[in-house]
C-alpha cells in the first residue's frame, strides 16, 4: 500500500525548516524535501519518528547540456552526502536549476541529438552512483505552459523513453499529476501504461496547484487505480494550500483513504 507525504518546501512558511519537518512528521505523513538544512539535518536522521520520503538528487549545473554535466554530477554527490544523513534513498532529478519563480535557469543544448545524448550518458553516471550508495533517482517531469517554460522533459513519454534507454532498476520517473494533467491530460491512462518505471509521484489539483479536492483532477479514482496497480511507494503533495495549510493536508489524506 502506498503511503502519504507532504512537502515541505510549499506548506507553513512561517516556521523554520526543522519546524517544518517535525509538523509535518506529527501530523501522520513522510516528509518530501525541496532542501534541507546542514546544521540539523543529522539529528533529523537520528530521529526515528522522522522519515524522509524524497528529496533533491541534484544541485547545480546541467544533465542537458555537455557544459553542465560536470557541475550537475558533482552536485549530486553533495546531495547523496546530505541523503545519507537525512537516511532517504529516494532523490528526485529534474534537467537542472529553476529558480524561485519557476523559471528555467540552466543550459540546454541548441541541438536536439546532443540535448538527448547527454541526458542518456549523465543518467548512465547516476546509475552507476546509485548503485554505489543504495539510492533510487527518479526523474522528473514538469509543464511548459504554465510553471516552467522551456524546461526540457515536458511530457511524461518523453522522460519514460529516456529513462528506459538508461534501462537501470536506479533510474525511474517521478510522475507528477499536476504537471502532466496541465501539460497533457490523460493521467490515469498515463498511470497504467508507465506504472512499471514510476519510482514516485507528486500530487497537486489544477488549475491553482492546491490540494487533492479543489480543482478538477478526480483523485479519488487516481487513489483507487494506485491501489489496482498494486503501488508500493510514496505520494507526495507538492500543493501550495488554498487556505489553511493543517486543512489541506487533511483533505489530502480523504483524497486518498
């Protein structure tokens, strides 16, 4: 059975990241990191009522661009020292850096054939640094028409050929249904024809990238059909609450009882 987490990276601002942390711990669900801070990430992974469901798999850098494979891989490793401390062997990859606004702000390669050869040869790396630190990367998918123009990896089959030509049991896709439902509709469909590489999933409703239960996505059929398909792994709500942040967390878990 699948389990609940929340991210911290877009509920209760007004605390610090610990705070964050713990809150959404005490409130019954993994906790899903957009970052993390050096100073107390150790005693959060000492503690056994925490647990991290996913975090950031890189740093800097690009996996689209020949220029920015080096800084993209070297983040990596910083990410993996920070994971082994947090205790999470599930990190998230996207192409490269976004910045606070969303918008794309590493290099991709002008030319198609390099932009994709590159992605294939730097997720070769990270399989094979993966399989050295007992992790899984799941790569993940974004929209272009609302949130982040020119992100490269922009509809889930393109991610999913991807990473099936890498064809390593570390490298999966993180499906997230706010993206794909924005970008190109169809997500149970997308659920069952790709349910055997999705390594994590991220939830959001549309349009206003709130809670499960305030837009237009039927979650309650996306829970019934994770429950069909048999998913074992985490779902994580990447929402920004639409009002109260404890309120959408609960109707999150309703969504998916």
């Amino acid at each position: 059975m699948y389990r609940l987490s929340v991210c911290e990276g877009t509920v209760l601002p007004q605390f610090t990241w610990e705070q964050r942390v713990r809150a959404i711990s005490e409130a019954g669900f993994l906790v899903d990191l957009w970052g993390w801070d050096d100073d107390v990430a150790s005693a959060i992974g000492a503690d056994p009522s925490v647990q991290i469901s996913a975090m950031p798999g890189w740093a800097e850098g690009s996996m689209v661009h020949p220029d920015g494979v080096a800084s993209f891989l070297e983040g990596a490793k910083r990410c993996l020292a920070a994971a082994e401390k947090l205790n999470c062997r599930n990190l998230a990859l996207g192409t490269g850096e976004i910045n606070r606004e969303g918008r794309v702000v590493h290099q991709i390669s002008d030319h198609p054939a390099t932009m994709w050869i590159t992605a294939y040869k730097t997720l070769l790396e990270m399989a094979e640094l993966a399989e050295r630190h007992d992790v899984i990367y799941s790569v993940e998918t974004l929209n272009t028409k609302v949130d982040h123009a020119g992100y490269p990896l922009s509809h889930v089959e393109d991610t999913v050929r991807l990473v099936e030509a890498v064809d390593s049991p570390r490298i999966r896709i993180l499906f997230d249904i706010y993206h794909a439902q924005v970008e190109e509709g169809n997500v149970i469909q997308g659920l069952r024809d790709y349910f055997e590489l999705i390594g994590y999933i991220h939830v959001a409703d549309v349009p206003g990238r709130h809670e499960p239960g305030t837009g237009e996505i039927n979650y309650p059929k996306v829970a019934s059909t994770l429950r069909e398909l048999g998913y074992q792994g985490a779902i994580g709500m990447e929402a920004f609450p639409l009002a109260d942040d404890l309120e959408a967390m609960a109707r999150f878990r309703r969504a998916f009882a």
